[in-house]
C-alpha cells in the first residue's frame, strides 16, 4: 500500500485532524466551522505521528479544510513530503449552528425539542440554524470524487473533521446515513479508501495503530 496504487486507482488516506482544547474538555463541547482554534500540545503531538506514519508512502497531494486545526495537522503531513497544503471550503467541519461552543447534555436540558428533532433523523435535521448530515454529504462528496480523479495512479491525503469523515464513511459501510454518529472518528486517524471511476470502497477504518 505504501507505493502508487492500479493506474485507475486513487488511494485517499482520509485523516482527522489532531486534538484541540474543545476535544480535550470533559464533556467535550462541539466544534463546528465557526471555532477555529489551534491543536493542543497532544494535538501537535498526534499530528506528528500521523505524518511520521504516513512518511513512508509516496504521496501526490495533500489536502485540508481551511479551518486551523486541520490545516496545521496537514501542514506537519505535507513537510515531510516536501509539498505544500492545498485547501478547499467544502472540506470544512458541519455547521452546527446555534450548539457552537455547548456540550450534549447542555443542549440536551436547554433545548430539547431541537436536540430531539435533530436525534430522530440527523440525516434529514438539521442542527438548528446549521447543517444536516445530507448538507455536507453534498458539499464534500463532490470534491472528494474530483480529486480522486485528479489522482488517479496515486495516494492522496485529505485532513478533514469528525462529522464530515462520519458522513463520508456511513455510505461506504452500507449504513443509513442517519447513524453515522455511530462511525467513530479518532483524532489523527487514519481511513483509506480506494476510488475507481466508478466506485469507492473502503479499505482501512479509523486506524490509530500510529498513535501513542
């Protein structure tokens, strides 16, 4: 796996970003794309790992979510390889909207009748005043595809966020999109999948053997 893959072949090493304060609260708050703050020390850490992990394939591109936290994961990916990070709007985190900055259990007395409506069908509800899992399904998978067939022949990086990885990852397991919440999503983990023209199937899962 380490060199090119099949020339029809696109292998997209799919990351998550590396750890920020938000991550490391308890409970943890969420973070949409409104939050943008930078990795933490652990976070840092962790995105070192990643890329010493990744060191050893041979990699064509490296790409990111314009938000700190996984461009600066991308760019610790991206030196190694002597590249630069190319960033792109879609790839950014779901908005959650009014629930920015509030843990589950906040949003869950405080605003229930939202939280519930959400819960019943996320794929379809919309975070109030934000984004539902089909809303960025719809904006990601797109550039996803387009840069699958920009490389094909070759490995790729892409450092993007829980929910959008979720998202991403719930079809590709054959599951509603509806819980993806289910699909966990550690920080600097790693996902491949493999794009054909026509298809995409994924290979790893949420790897963090890299990890300490």
């Amino acid at each position: 796996m380490r060199q090119a893959p099949p020339e029809n072949v696109c292998r997209m090493l799919l990351c998550r970003h590396g750890a920020t304060a938000a991550n490391e609260m308890r409970p943890y708050i969420l973070q949409g794309c409104e939050m943008n703050g930078p990795l933490t020390a652990i976070g840092e850490a962790q995105a070192r790992s990643l890329a010493a992990a990744l060191s050893a394939f041979r990699i064509a591109g490296v790409y990111a979510s314009p938000l700190q936290r996984a461009h600066q994961t991308a760019e610790f990916i991206a030196n190694s390889h002597q590249l630069k990070v190319e960033t792109d709007a879609n790839l950014r985190e779901c908005s959650v909207g009014r629930w920015e900055g509030l843990d589950w259990e906040t949003i869950r007395t405080k605003d229930k009748e939202a939280h519930d409506h959400f819960f019943a069908d996320p794929a379809t509800n919309p975070h109030p005043g934000g984004e539902s899992y089909s809303d960025v399904l719809h904006r990601a998978e797109p550039t996803l595809k387009q840069l699958a067939e920009r490389h094909q022949g070759e490995n790729i990086v892409v450092v993007a966020h829980n929910m959008l990885n979720r998202v991403m990852l719930t079809p590709l397991l054959g599951l509603p999109l509806r819980l993806a919440r289910q699909v966990k999503q550690a920080n600097c983990c790693i996902n491949v999948i493999e794009w054909t023209t026509d298809r995409a199937e994924l290979i790893t899962l949420n790897s963090v053997l890299h990890l300490d």
